[in-house]
C-alpha cells in the first residue's frame, strides 16, 4: 500500500529541511548547553501539525491537541538536558520550577541567573514555529505564515551573533529552501486546478519546476548576498543603537532575564598597563557594564570620570 500526501512528499521534505536548518542554526550559536534539542522538537512539531491538520478536528480542537502534545514533548526533552541524577519526575518538577523562579525576576524586576530558560523558552518557540508551519501548509494554505516566523527567529540569532561559526550560511540556506517550498506549494494550487478542469499535465512537472525555482533561488541569494549588510546601514544602526525607547528598555530586559547566556564579544585588553580606558554613548542606558569587587580598600586605586 502506497501512502499518498495530497501536498506531495516533497513539500513535507522542504518543510523539514526549512525547520531543520532553522533549529540548527540557533543550536550553533551556543548560547547554552543544550539547545540541540531544539531540531528534535521542530521535526516532531511538523509531524505534530501534519497528523492534526489531516485530521477531522476542527481547529480550536487540533490548537488544543497541540497545546497538550507540546507541553509533553518540551518538557521531555528539556528535562533530559537538565544535569545531574534526576528521575523523570525530578526532572519535571525542575523545569517546572526554573520557569516559576524566572516569572518571579520578571515581575520582581530580578535578573535571571538561570540558563535552561532560555533553552525552554526556545524549545516552545520552535514547537509553536514546527506546527504553525505545518498547519498552514497542510489544513490552511497561508505560505508566508509558515516561512516568516521561523526566519525571524533565525535572522535575529545572525544579526546578533558574534562568534566565530558561519550562521549567515544557515540563513542562506534557510532562504533558498524557503524559496523552494513556495515553488512548491504554488505548483501544488496549480494542480488541483488542472484536475479540477481535467487538464492533462506530466504528474512529474515538479521536477522541472523545482529545477527552475533552485536557479531562481540561487540568483537572487547571489545578488542579495553583494547588497550591503543591515549592520552597514546608518538608519538601521541608529535605530537599533539608540539608548532610549521601546527597543532599548526590551534589550536591557532580555540582557535582564537571560543572563547566563554565552557572549562572544573580542576583548581588547592589555595585561601590561595598569590602568584601562573604558568608552561608550553620551546617552548612557540602564545596563550595567561591570561590577567591581575588592577584598579591601586600596589607597592608591580610584576611578577617574
């Protein structure tokens, strides 16, 4: 027996490759131990979507299903990253507890010390961005709705990303496999109209189309790639490096709760001198830039502003 996809095996491949490259993306930029995790819930959050979108569920019914599917397998895998020598149960009860503890700093206004947050609250982003995905492709075709929110959250993990890996190649790809799958899908519309008008047509024209959308692809990506950098702009760097308003107050509160992460910024330090010249904006923000701990006080040590 031959199982059919009505979609086509080929959307579904994209779809996995597309959440795949996205998962592995943010995975790469180790921010944290355990963010590989974050592949295994978007492949299940797809299969997840497929099954639920096929189904004869009515919407609110199949949201409610993946609601509960979800909570399982986030806390499945998050708890099996958590160290030491838990039963399931310890487990639970942990990730549990570090999300209660981490809406206690965020209400308090504490700073978040604790970094299998992060890993959580990216796991339920990818399951959310996993079956979204797969619903809008397999029950309500909505194309961009299922491409857009995982390239957002692959895009801000490039833009701000300092370490050595090369994540702009994972967004290159993501890019081109996205092209792809509208490739794809736009093909998959056409033919329901030709067989609903009894159009003949060669069942494996899709080989031809994918063929032409992958030279497309790779055009575009080549020149896009010559364009400069958001980073480069002046308009975009201002309104990103600006220390007042909205995006400022949400960065000083991401720096905030999710403290413990990785950084990769370069030190310029020169372990010869004995003093250190520190620079920065006029308009100085909220953050802190260090703390300074003593054992005792130096007669000879001060701080010149």
């Amino acid at each position: 027996m031959r199982m059919k996809l009505e979609e086509g095996w080929t959307t579904l491949l994209l779809l996995l490759a597309m959440i795949y490259v996205a998962a592995a993306g943010v995975a790469k930029a180790n921010f944290f131990d355990g963010l590989q995790i974050l592949i295994s819930v978007g492949v299940v959050a797809i299969f997840a979507g497929l099954l639920l979108a096929k189904s004869r569920f009515d919407t609110r019914t199949a949201h409610l299903f993946s609601l509960f599917y979800g909570m399982f397998f986030v806390l499945f895998y998050v708890g099996s990253v958590l160290p030491g020598d838990f039963v399931w149960r310890e487990r639970v009860l942990e990730v549990i507890n570090i999300q209660v503890v981490w809406l206690q700093k965020l209400i308090g206004g504490g700073t978040g010390r604790e970094g299998y947050i992060f890993v959580l609250h990216t796991a339920v982003v990818f399951w959310l961005v996993g079956y979204s995905a797969s619903w809008y492709i397999f029950r309500k075709l909505r194309i961009w709705r299922a491409i857009i929110p995982a390239g957002l959250v692959l895009l801000s993990v490039v833009y701000y990303y300092s370490g050595p890996d090369p994540l702009p190649y994972y967004l290159a790809f993501y890019i081109l496999l996205a092209l792809l799958l509208v490739v794809r899908t736009h093909l998959n519309e056409q033919e329901k109209r030709w067989r609903a008008r009894a159009v003949r047509y060669e069942p494996r024209i899709w080989v031809g189309f994918l063929r032409a959308g992958l030279v497309a692809s790779v055009l575009a990506l080549s020149v896009s790639w010559l364009i400069p950098s958001m980073s480069a702009s002046a308009a975009v760097g201002n309104a990103l490096s600006d220390t007042r308003g909205p995006w400022r107050e949400f960065q000083n509160n991401w720096t905030r709760l999710y403290s413990a992460l990785r950084t990769y910024g370069t030190t310029t330090i020169d372990p010869y001198q004995d003093t250190l010249v520190l620079g920065g904006p006029r308009n100085v923000g909220y953050t802190p830039v260090m703390d300074i701990y003593v054992d005792r006080q130096l007669p000879y040590v001060y701080w010149q502003t």
